[in-house]
C-alpha cells in the first residue's frame, strides 16, 4: 500500500541521510569543497536547507522566489539570505537574454520590452531571436524586470550536489526521486547486510574518471567531434572492470556513429581497441565495408576460435560464407541448427486493433490448456526467485547503498564466477522438489521488492503454479543457466507465449509472428537452444484471412 508522508521536510531528511552516509564512507576521498559542503550545510536554519534541497531536485540552477513558494519553507527570500551569505546561492544574478527568457512568461516579456503586436503574437523562441542583437549584455535580473516584486537566484551547488548524488549511488541514472518512490512504498528494496567500507568508488581517480566519462558522453549526444571526445576518454584504472565497461561502451557507441558515416578507417579504429561485446564483430564487417576482405576474414577465423558469445558466434557465421566467396574459397559448410516446430494460422482481423500476440493467445487457449502472454517475464522471474539469496549476496562491490535494484556487477564478466557456490546451491534445489517450496516462498517474502529478474505485475500464485506443475525442472535449470552464460543478452529473446497442459504436465512456449515479420537475432538463439535440449517450443506464423 503506498503511504502518505507526514514529514513536510522529509526531502531534507533524505539529503542529510545522503551526506551523513557519504561522510562516513568516503571522507578519504572527498577534496575540500565536498569536506566543507558536508561541515557546513547542517549549520544553516531548517528554512535555508529546505530550500536549497528544493532547489537542488529541480531542473536548471536558476529560479524565481515566486515559482519557490513551500507551506513549510515560508518566506522563499529570507530563507534565501543565509544560503547567499555562505555562498552557495547567488542573489540577483547577471542574466543574458535567452537565461531571462527561461524565467519568464510571455505577457512578462511582452510588457518588459513593449513588444509591438505582432510580436506578442509569436512564440517565445521566434521573440527571443527577434531581440537577441539589441540586447546582446548582461544585466541583474532587478534591472532587466524593474519593479516586478520578485527575486531571482542562481543556485551555486547544482554541480557539487550532483557529484555527491554521484558518489552516493555510484551512477548518474538514479537521482533523489529514488527516495520519495522509497518513503511512499512505491519502490521496494532488498535489504543487503553490507559493510561500512562496502563503497563504489575506491580512489578518488575513479570518481574523476567517471565524471570525465559522463561529460564525454554528453559531448558526444550535443555533437562535439567524436575525434575530440575520444582524446578527452580517460583511461580508467586498469582493475576497475566496470568503469572500463562504461568507457568501452561510450567508445562502441562512437564507433557505430563513425561507421554510420562510412568513416571506416577510424571506425575500426575504434572498434579493434574496445572490448564491449561485439566490437570484434563490427570490426570484421567495417574491414569488409573498406574492402578489406583479406584481412576480415583472417579476423573471422580468429574469432570463430573462441567466440565471445552465442550473438557474436551468430554474426560470424553470417559474414562466413560471404568472406569465402569475395576471396574465391570454397563455401563453408552449411551450420545445421536444430528447428522449432512451426504452426501456420489464418484468423480474421480482430474488429478492435489488438496485438498478435493476444489474437493467437486468444485463439489457442482452452479450459483445459490455458495460453499466457508472458514474453521474458516467466523465465527470468521463476529464475530470479530460486536464485535471489545469490543474486543478492553481499559480496564485495556489489552493493554499497540502500537503493540497489541488483547487483552494480549484474553485468560483469564474472558475475557468476564470483558467486559460483551461491548458484550452485540454488540450482542444486532442482534435483529434488526443494526448488518449489523455494520459489514460492520467495514470492510471498519478497513481492514488490525491486530485483533484475522479477517481473511482478505479470506474476500471480496460479501462474507460478502451473508453471511448476508443467515444465519439468530440468528445463528449468537448462533456460537458468543460459541466463548465467550471458546475463545482458540472455534476459530477452524469450517466446510470446507458454501453453499449459495441467492433466498431462507439459508446456509449450510459442513465438508468434504476424504478416511481414521475422525472428530476431535474440529469439533465434533461444529457439536453436530451446530445440536442442528437447525444450517444447513452437514458431507461430499468423496471416490474416481475406
């Protein structure tokens, strides 16, 4: 049930919470603003606090006291004052036109510089461009809006907040509405015994490097030269996997745009030096895009060694037979892959726009073989109950706040390998009828909580009982630990649909396609695995009769 929240200051609170835990774990590597910030803010009155806290979850650094106005807060400009005096706030600042622009409201603008009629008439943006080479300066904002009434400020410490949210969460992704969604029982966490040193950033290189890393990505997103973003990466400590992961994200990410420009030389570039998953297969096919075949396909042959996954070992037999023929070799031999079974239907158009997925539920459904929409929901879930004690194991660096929905390695190449014993007795439950009892006293204890593998609100008890009474439990451990494998690209590719026969205690998962389309990558790789651990698994291609 979501709760109504008492406490009108509970925002602050949560702000205090935030510096009391960062400096308790991360005063070694705090530099002297961070140190002050922390010292000082808990001196200032209730009022100021408050509204600096306000400030701070807002978007922009500049306000109005009009658009700050809080019951509990009072009078928006004397609590401004003492925030003023210690610096962390600006009073009046100097603001260009287009910075004035985004405090007012048109009519505001209109009687400011009189516009004539016809300019009243226009958007706020055609207005702005109309006046920007008469008023090209900067004034107060009293001087620019004499005798409004009201204050301006700029807040100070936008930058110094966020890398403080930074440290606490460890990514720039959650930010201070994790703990309103929290307070009002909106979002669930596990509760995860960590240590006080339990921390995500070791030196304060890695926090750096990852301010650094943020700001290259936003370079990039607003259109700066990937050339100049690149000279800019930072290196990243060499035993910190997930910054490096992050940095060799970013770089694949500007590799893709290279080659999108038919740049392939640095494209490649890029590429040959990155390890994220499938950068060696875009090198092979930019090295074939610049009419280097020679040289992609003895990078295919290296590759097809060891593949790093089942997705890059799919791309290279797709590029395979057509390295050979650009190179005059013989074609390789044809890869059989095992096949799902196929169902053709022709049904009339629903009279209401409906998914294919819920016509041919629909359709195949009956009392005594019922057919769920349950895509990569059922899988993951049943997975994520059996094994939570291991998903949410405190091992070092895993966890280091309370808002964690998973792991911070959930990604890592050695994900499973650091909790080898952890897996190993879950999985183990499915030698025997424990992993029931396990599975559904999970779904009782933890409901709600947030987890990477919990899809809650398609879950409920006849579900999860049908799905244990019907796939046998060593389907179950095959599909577990093809999640393990790869847990990034293993999550999604699951079929649509999962057909229960109750009396005989069987299933069949069901991929369905309409008119015009076609499997993807993902999904052909669960089907080939499906098919070939003898896993009941159909293809079900939908036509609409005439």
């Amino acid at each position: 049930m979501i709760k109504v929240l008492d406490n009108a200051f509970y925002y602050l609170d949560n702000f205090h919470q935030v510096l009391a835990w960062i400096g308790d774990r991360y005063d070694d590597l705090l530099i002297a603003e961070e140190r002050d910030f922390i010292s000082a803010f808990p001196t200032l009155p209730q009022a100021s606090r408050a509204l600096l806290v306000r400030m701070v979850m807002r978007k922009g650094t500049l306000f109005r006291a009009s658009k700050l106005a809080y019951a509990e807060i009072g009078s928006t400009h004397e609590a401004a004052r003492p925030l003023a005096a210690l610096g962390l706030i600006e009073e009046d600042p100097l603001l260009d036109l287009q910075q004035l622009f985004d405090l007012l409201q048109k009519p505001e603008i209109g009687k400011i510089f009189q516009l004539t009629p016809h300019l009243r008439q226009l958007r706020k943006a055609e207005q702005l461009a109309a006046l920007r080479e008469q008023y090209d300066g900067q004034h107060r904002f009293s001087n620019w809006y004499e005798g409004s009434g009201d204050h301006a400020y700029s807040n100070l410490t936008q930058q110094l907040c966020d890398r403080l949210r930074l440290i606490f969460f460890g990514n720039y992704h959650q930010d201070w509405t994790e703990f309103v969604l929290s307070d009002l029982g909106i979002y669930q966490y596990e509760k995860v015994a960590f240590s006080p040193a339990a921390r995500g950033f070791r030196s304060r290189r890695d926090i750096d490097d990852f301010l650094m890393l943020h700001q290259c990505h936003e370079r990039f997103v607003d259109g700066d030269d990937p050339a100049d973003v690149i000279r800019d990466l930072p290196p990243c400590s060499e035993d910190n996997e997930w910054l490096r992961s992050r940095r060799d994200k970013l770089t694949f990410t500007i590799a893709q745009h290279l080659e999108k420009l038919a740049d392939w030389k640095a494209a490649h570039a890029l590429y040959a030096g990155c390890h994220y998953p499938g950068a060696r297969a875009r090198a092979i096919r930019v090295l074939e895009k610049d009419e280097q075949p020679r040289e992609a396909f003895d990078l295919l042959q290296v590759a097809l060694q060891a593949p790093e996954s089942e997705a890059e070992r799919q791309q290279l037999l797709r590029m395979a037979p057509r390295l050979a023929r650009k190179l005059g070799h013989a074609k390789p031999p044809r890869t059989t892959l095992a096949q799902a079974l196929r169902i053709d239907l022709s049904l009339p158009p629903p009279e209401e726009p409906n998914y294919v997925e819920f016509v041919v539920r629909d359709h195949l459904t009956r009392d005594d073989a019922p057919v769920y929409y349950v895509e990569n929901s059922l899988i993951n879930s049943l997975f994520g109950l059996l094994c939570w004690d291991a998903v949410f194991c405190p091992i070092p660096g895993a966890f280091f706040h309370p808002y964690h929905r998973g792991p911070a390695d959930l990604h890592s190449a050695d994900f499973q390998r650091r909790r080898a014993q952890q897996f190993a007795h879950c999985l183990a439950q499915l030698d025997g009828d424990q992993y029931r009892a396990t599975i559904l006293a999970n779904y009782t204890a933890k409901h709600g909580i947030q987890s990477p593998f919990l899809y809650w609100e398609a879950l409920d008890e006849d579900l999860i009982g049908l799905a244990l009474d019907c796939i046998p439990a060593l389907h179950l451990r095959r599909a577990f630990e093809r999640i393990l494998l790869d847990i990034k690209a293993n999550r999604s590719g699951f079929p649509d649909l999962i057909q229960f026969w109750p009396a005989e205690r069987r299933y069949n998962m069901i991929e369905v396609k309409g008119p015009g389309d076609r499997l993807q990558d993902n999904q052909l790789r669960w089907i080939e695995y499906c098919a070939a651990h003898q896993m009941p698994i159909s293809v079900c291609y939908l036509q609409w009769a005439a």
